[in-house]
C-alpha cells in the first residue's frame, strides 16, 4: 500500500503517500498557522511525525485543551534551554504544563531573583528570533542514558532509569530534554509568554529531597490573550484573601502557635458566626439534625474505620491518655457511626440526616500549607446521611437542591460537575456500585446539572459527585463533595431491621457543601474582593459625624440601629471627615452615614456607600433598606 486514507475532523477523507510528514498535510490544507500538533487515532502527534497508514486525523490547535499543553510544554523547554544558556551549572529536573501556563524546576544554587527572571526572559525572545527546529529522538536506555549523564544531568538518568524504553528526547539547536512529546515545530512559534514567578519545590514532592528551584511561566498564542492574562493576574493579586486578611483584620497565623492553624480575629470571626448561623439554620429547615462529637477517639476507632490503613500519613501521631492511645480526628464520620449504633434502628426510621461543624485535624506538609485555602486544623461543614438503598436517589435529589440553594445564597451560580466512577481497587459488591452510580446519574439528569464522568476516579468505598464552583473570575473552586459509602457501614457493623423482619445495612452518604469554614472563607474572601455583601459584613454601617456637635445624635443611631440587629460603629474622632470616608472605604464598610447639624436636626441620613454613590433619607428609611438586605442576604 503506497497510499493511506486519512479521515480528517470535518468528515471528509483525504488519501496522501506513506511517508507524508503531518507538517506537509496541515500545510496543503492551509492550516499551518493555526494547527501546532495532530491526534492520530486519539493520540497527540508532531508535526514532523510520518503518515504510517490509514487513521483518524484531528487538528490540535491553541484553543484546545491538548493544544494549549503541547504549548505550554514547548514553553517549558524554551524556557529551560533560556536558563541552560545562562547558568550553565543549573542541572534540569522536570516542567510540565500547568492549568493557565508552565513551570521548570532546576537543581541551582541559589534561588532565582526578579533580574535572573528579566534576564531569562529576553534569553528566551532570542532563542525564538532563531527559530530553531524541534526534532524527536528515540533512543534505547542504554542511549539516554549515556546521553544525559555526558551532558551532567543526573535527575534526568534517575528518570531514565524507571522509563520502558523506546526513550523519546527532544532537541532544539543545542539543548536536550528528555520527553514524550509532542511539541511544536519550532521555538519561533511560541509567540507570547511571560514569566511570573520563582519559588522552592523539593523534588518528587518530598521534604525527605533536595529543594529545587522553580520557575513559573505562562504563554499565550497571541499577544492580547497574554496582556488579559496578566491583567487577570494583578486582579488575583489584589483579591489574595492572606492579603486582604491581614488589612481587614480578619485572621492570622502565628510561628508561636504553628503553621497552618488560624487565628480569627474579631471581624474574622463575626464573619464566621454570621455564616455558620446561616448554615445552622438552613440545615434545620431542610430536615437535618444538629450533632457534635470530640476532637479525639481511641486509636482503635480509627483502626476501625480504616483510617489508619488508608490514612494513616494525614493522621497525627497519638496521644497517651491512662495509659491508652487516642487520635486526634481528621475526620467526623465514625462518630456519627457511633451515634447511629446508640440504638436499633427500623427500616421506618430512615433516613437520618445528621449536620455538624466538625473540627478536623490534618497533617499537611508545610510545602502545600496556603492561608486559608490548605491549612492543618480546619471545620467541616459536615453531614452524614444513614438510608436504605431504595432512597439512595431520592436523598441525592434532596442534597443537590440543598446545595445549589446554599451556594446561591453566596452568589454562585455556575458550576462544573464531576461524577467519579467505580475505581481499580474497590470495596463493595458491583451490583451495590452499579446501584449507587445510576442513582446519583439519575439524580443529576433530573436536576438538569451538565456533569462530566470521570472514570475510575471515585473512593475505594463508593461512587460521587464533585462540584467546582466558579468565582467572579471565572476560577474553579472544588467545595460540594457527595459520596455514597458501603464500606464504614460494614466495617461498624450498622443495621437496620427491615419490613422482612431481617437486619439490613444502610448505605452511607457523606457530605460537604462549603469543603470547610475556612477554605469556604478565603474563597469568599477572593470572590467578593474583600467587599462582603451587607449580611456578611463585620460592620454594616460606619456612622461619621462631622464634628462633636453631632455624637450625641450619632449615639443615637447606633444604638436604635444596634437594636435592630444591625453591626455598626461610630467614628467620633478628632478627624477631617473626607480621612474617616476614606478609611471605612479602605475597610469596605458597605455604608457610611454621615451626620451634620442638618442630618442632626432633621432627623436624617447622609447615606454613602462603598461604590461612592450619595443620598440623604431619613434614618427610618435607611434602616428599613439596610435590614431588607440583611434578612433577605443580598448579594
């Protein structure tokens, strides 16, 4: 056969020689500028790759998800040859493509400073201005071996060394790496990029390994894809909630105390109160019952549970307590178990949903601790539900809605929906898995949620559904978790009696909306910009008066304002009132009331708030506006 038919993404088949690069093929077809890699029968190709016989030819470009790492990975290796070039001692590891860009990481002496990253850069725009080619090598292990211990890199042989051969490596001019591809053409075809940022990794990802540098990056396909990026970039910036934290004084964290364990301050913690009251009061009105239980178990409920065979390296290490070993919880689930043993329960008295605030405690390594977002004692908002396999779907629907009314309350409201499915290693009957999976399908179908299958990625012990949630910066959040459970019923031993007479085991639904408190918190933090809705905000109303004359009438609003359940402040300082506006602004105070000799006399309101915008009312007609907002929690 001299000839191969090509059934290309648009339907229609197209028959060149054997032999024929994708290069030539994308070339003929007009599409050279914006095609940067192929898929060959589901797989991702070069360019320079050969036409071997008939296949299914899809077109990668930068607006997909495979295209943007083919990309990004070429970045990565721009980058890499930019810093071989310049520090010549600096021995390469490994730098793939990230989510929104790429990293390298280096085994160099020192770290790399904000003029090493300048100077890199413009390294990089001169290896592209040459345009060197980006060709494949295959090699055998003895080959890359050999290859790469010559050019002194010994992290790349380690990686050698547990690879199946044929090895692939890529050269642009003089540099190597060792790769699996594919990649662009040429370095000319990275068009814009920029380097963010440097800081320490270890390698592999162990504290128990040396601490590299890395270096991260981003690339776009077009300039103004990049300048929006950026720009994305110095908003992030301006919303990071350990940032914003710390100049609203609403958390912190103390090297005394320990890493990732959080201090809430006073306007931190009224934030905290105001949203898990809401929390509290939601879960009774959709039919939960409140439950707490200790910080710590004996070590046997955990050897129970399985937690110190499948969890064992997130556990602290126990505690002696008479003589007996107890843990510190990093997980509120076998208590509930424990409640739910308290008594013989019918198959009548299903479901029970049980809510609580559970403090955990988990061992994060210091390497991913992140303010709020990854610290080490944290609040579940925690729920378990105890049901007979026939309500699995029907308790499903509940949380769904429980969930996106929740969420909406906070102001999300788009969503990416995952539905995890039955694991490699697994725990369970298929027919119990088979069961659980098509009732939380069937429960997302009926709810008209879009969701994506994500094959094989559910808990040992039951199938789920993962929700990201989508912040005004259209970010992906993980929060709502929901996971059906066969197996802690079984290891506890939990029955039921059913209408049969016979004991029954319930199946097992966990729970979280928020995630925890405090992830939930800095996500909030970072979506509202610091500027919390009014029912969120630690003070409500920032009462200014303009001069002495008026504290006795600012007093007043306070306290009828107070009465009415509003958080407000007077700012009676010896101060210019354009100072006071600026700083309750800078404190994002969503109103600021200031009162003069006329507000004073008339009875009255100069209402001003966080946007800038200015109405007098009356104070009759301001608190009825501000307590709509708060009872109605607008957003």
């Amino acid at each position: 056969m001299s000839e191969a038919t090509l059934r290309l993404e648009n339907q229609t088949e197209k028959k060149v020689p054997l032999g024929t690069t994708f290069f030539d093929l994308v070339k003929s077809l007009g599409k050279l500028k914006e095609v940067i890699a192929v898929r060959v029968n589901g797989q991702p190709r070069d360019l320079s790759a050969k036409v071997e016989g008939d296949a299914e030819i899809d077109f990668l470009t930068f607006d997909s998800t495979e295209g943007k790492e083919v990309y990004r990975h070429s970045s990565a290796h721009l980058m890499a040859q930019a810093v071989k070039e310049l520090f010549p001692t600096a021995k390469m590891t490994i730098g793939p493509p990230i989510e929104d860009g790429f990293y390298y990481d280096f085994d160099f002496e020192r770290p790399f400073t904000p003029e090493d990253l300048e100077k890199i850069e413009a390294k990089m725009v001169e290896i592209t201005r040459r345009d060197l080619q980006i060709s494949r090598m295959e090699l055998s292990k003895e080959e890359a071996v050999r290859l790469f211990e010559e050019r002194g890199e010994s992290y790349k042989v380690e990686l050698i060394q547990e690879i199946e051969p044929p090895i692939s490596a890529y050269r642009q001019g003089d540099f190597i790496d060792l790769c699996m591809g594919p990649h662009l053409p040429s370095t000319g075809k990275v068009k814009a990029f920029k380097l963010i940022s440097s800081a320490g990794a270890y390698w592999r990802g162990s504290e128990k390994n040396k601490m590299l540098q890395r270096i991260y990056g981003t690339s776009f396909a077009k300039k103004d894809a990049l300048d929006a990026h950026l720009k994305k970039l110095e908003e992030i910036k301006k919303r990071d909630h350990r940032k914003l934290g710390k100049e609203l004084d609403l958390f912190s964290f103390s090297d005394e105390i320990g890493p990732g364990l959080v201090l809430w301050h006073p306007k931190g913690a009224i934030i905290r109160k105001t949203l898990e009251d809401f929390w509290r009061e939601a879960h009774v009105k959709s039919g939960y019952e409140l439950v707490y239980s200790p910080h710590i178990a004996r070590l046997d409920l955990w050897n129970q549970s399985g937690h110190l065979q499948f969890y064992k390296e997130n556990m602290y290490a126990p505690m002696d307590i008479d003589g007996m070993p107890f843990e510190l919880k990093p997980m509120n689930c076998p208590f509930h178990i424990m409640i739910y043993k308290s008594h013989l329960r019918s198959y009548r008295d299903l479901p029970f949903r049980w809510a609580e605030l559970g403090t955990v405690y988990r061992y994060e390594r210091s390497g991913v601790l992140h303010g709020l977002l990854r610290v080490r004692g944290f609040t579940q908002d925690d729920a378990h539900l105890f049901c007979r396999p026939d309500q699995i779907e029907s308790e499903i629907l509940k949380v769904l809605d429980f969930t996106t009314f929740v969420l909406k309350t906070f102001g999300f409201e788009s969503y990416d929906v995952y539905l995890s499915t039955r694991p490699e290693k697994y725990v369970g009957s298929l027919e119990r898995w088979e069961q659980a999976t098509a009732a939380l399908e069937s429960a997302l179908k009926q709810k008209g949620l879009a969701y994506q299958i994500d094959p094989g990625e559910g808990v040992f012990y039951g199938p789920k559904i993962d929700m990201k949630i989508k912040d005004v910066l259209g970010r992906s959040w993980q929060c709502t978790t929901i996971q059906v459970d066969f197996n802690l019923p079984e290891r506890f031993g939990i029955t039921y009696r059913g209408e049969d007479g016979k004991e029954h085991q319930p199946i097992m639904i966990h729970r979280a909306l928020m995630g925890s408190i405090e992830r939930f918190f800095g996500i909030l933090i970072e979506h509202y910009a610091g500027a919390f809705p009014t029912w969120l905000s630690p003070v409500q109303a920032k009462i200014l008066p303009i001069t002495e004359r008026q504290r006795d009438y600012a007093g007043q609003i306070q306290q009828r304002l107070g009465e009415a359940g509003v958080r407000c402040e007077v700012d009676d300082r010896n101060e210019k009132i354009g100072l006071k506006i600026r700083e309750a602004q800078l404190m994002k105070v969503p109103y600021m009331l200031v009162v003069g000799d006329r507000e004073a006399a008339d009875q009255t309101v100069a209402v001003r708030n966080r946007a800038g915008e200015s109405t007098t009312m009356t104070l009759d007609a301001f608190e009825k506006k501000i307590l709509e907002e708060i009872t109605t929690r607008t957003t």
